[in-house]
C-alpha cells in the first residue's frame, strides 16, 4: 500500500475491479484504511515481519503460504526462491498440506489446486537444476499436479497473464487468448469444483522492477478487469475470495526495488468476519485453516 503520487499506478486511474473488493476506496494509503463487515475485510498487512532489510518473494511467500516467520527462520529476507531453511517448513506446513490433512477427516472441503497453467519448458528447467518457486514447490511436497497448458483448453488452469497472450508468445504453442472476463468467468467456475484454489500473478512485481508506469497500468487494466467480473460472477454466500501480495514494489515505481510499505490484504465472501485480525503475512494461512474449521 503506497501513498498517493505520480509514482503510484493505483492513484492515476480509477480501478473498478479492485474498488469492488474495496468499498469503493482507492488502493493507496490515504484512502485504503481498514475495514470489517460480515462480508467483506480489508486492510494493509506487514510483510517485513520483523526482520531489517527488503521483503523478498522466496521468504515472504513461504510464510504466507505457512503461517511461519521464515524471514526470521533464515535470519533475513531471501529470494526469489525458498530458502534452504523455508524448504522443511514448506514440505510438512505449506497451505496444500494442511489443506490436504483436513480434507481426510472432512471430505466437503473438496480438492485444493493451483490454477497457473505452466508451459513444458518451465517445468523441465525446474527438474533440471531442482529449483522450484516457492508456490510450484508447494505443489511437489502435498502432491498437487501442476497445471500444464494442455489445462487451458479444457477450461481447468489459468494463464499468468490471464489472457494467455504472453504464454502463447514465449511457449510458441496453439494457445487460445481469452479476454480476462472469460478467465473470471472461468475461475467462478472452478470455484464451484473445488475446495481451494491458488492462483499466482507475478506480473505486478515484474513491471514494478521496470519503472514503467504505462506498463504498470496495463497489466492493472488486466487485473481490474478480471476483478470487476470476477466479482460479479461468485456466489459470495458459497465463496471467499482473499487477495494479498508477499511485499510491495508496483505501488512506487520510483524505486526499482521492493518497498517496506504494507501489502493489501482482502477476503470477501462467507467466511470474510474469520479474517478480521490478521495483521502480518504470517496470519493468512492459520486464518485460513480456522476458518474451513469452524462450522
């Protein structure tokens, strides 16, 4: 969560998709502010989770993804891959095993996925060296199969980019392009199929590093239209919809770096009120998992 300036994208233009999981309010810190209903929490979060230096993606998803400080675990902030100390917390904490545990005893939780498709080359790179993300590692260790592209066709994963263009361009494969509101349409559905699901953009980070603000703002239009469908699309009384980030960067394009803002934070939906105190990136995932608990 950034302040509002020229250098902040969310403060430029009006984005009706994220305002929709907003009450209406700006992304930026002036408008932001917290606030709680019995459907809707937002907030900024902490992501620097007590340890001095930048957030990075390999210690800062691992706690999100875990509800362990893996910053402090590794004592300081790493990336873009896991650290070697974040890779146990991962195997045995990391959201799809312990979705995958209570699912045993309570069978209506349903399957969990993650909805990124990833093209043969990416996965082949990955096996090669045995460097995974942080999410993908996540995948191996609760044994949840990655989505390949063959998953696009048949309506089961998503694009990255949500539209498919920038896999179609990099892999060279027959990919159909879809519009961002056929992917929320997509989504809305496979919500209705299964228990979880994990669906990761990196494109945010990515031309946050580059400083472009006519670049930030595009892929913003992607995501705020996906939002604004995906919203539209959901049965909130069956469905919660939580969207957060492992640190900031987009949100200041005056820095190439990451930044030591807070990081939005929403869950909208039916189990929205089991969100109201989570407060850092180390609270996500037990709010998640006391959540679906709860009757």
């Amino acid at each position: 969560m950034g302040n509002s300036s020229p250098q902040n994208p969310f403060s430029q233009s009006e984005w009706k998709g994220f305002n929709a999981f907003s009450n209406g309010r700006r992304w930026t810190n002036a408008e932001f502010g917290d606030f709680a209903s019995d459907e809707l929490v937002f907030k900024s979060i902490d992501a620097s989770l007590g340890v001095e230096g930048l957030p990075q993606s390999g210690t800062g998803q691992s706690t999100l993804f875990t509800g362990v400080n893996c910053s402090e675990l590794a004592g300081r902030h790493y990336g873009p891959y896991p650290h070697s100390s974040s890779k146990p917390v991962l195997k045995d904490q990391n959201i799809f095993v312990q979705w995958k545990k209570e699912a045993q005893t309570n069978a209506s939780l349903g399957r969990s996925v993650f909805l990124n498709a990833f093209p043969n080359r990416f996965v082949k790179q990955a096996e090669l060296k045995n460097r995974w993300s942080v999410t993908t590692r996540c995948c191996l260790d609760a044994g949840i199969p990655l989505r390949r592209i063959e998953s696009l066709a048949k309506g089961e994963a998503l694009a990255a980019d949500l539209t498919g263009l920038g896999l179609k361009q990099v892999s060279g494969s027959s990919i159909s392009v879809i519009t961002e509101e056929k992917a929320a349409n997509r989504t809305a559905h496979l919500c209705t199929k299964y228990g979880f699901l994990l669906y990761e953009n990196f494109l945010t980070d990515k031309v946050g590093h580059e400083q472009d603000i006519r670049k930030a703002e595009k892929v913003l239009a992607s995501l705020d239209r996906f939002l604004f469908q995906l919203n539209e699309s959901l049965d909130y009384s069956k469905t919660t919809v939580i969207i957060t980030s492992d640190h900031g960067n987009i949100e200041d394009l005056g820095t190439k770096s990451h930044t030591m803002n807070p990081v939005p934070f929403v869950a909208k939906g039916v189990l929205a009120p089991h969100f109201a105190k989570v407060s850092s990136l180390m609270d996500v995932t037990p709010a998640i998992m006391e959540a679906i608990r709860t009757p």
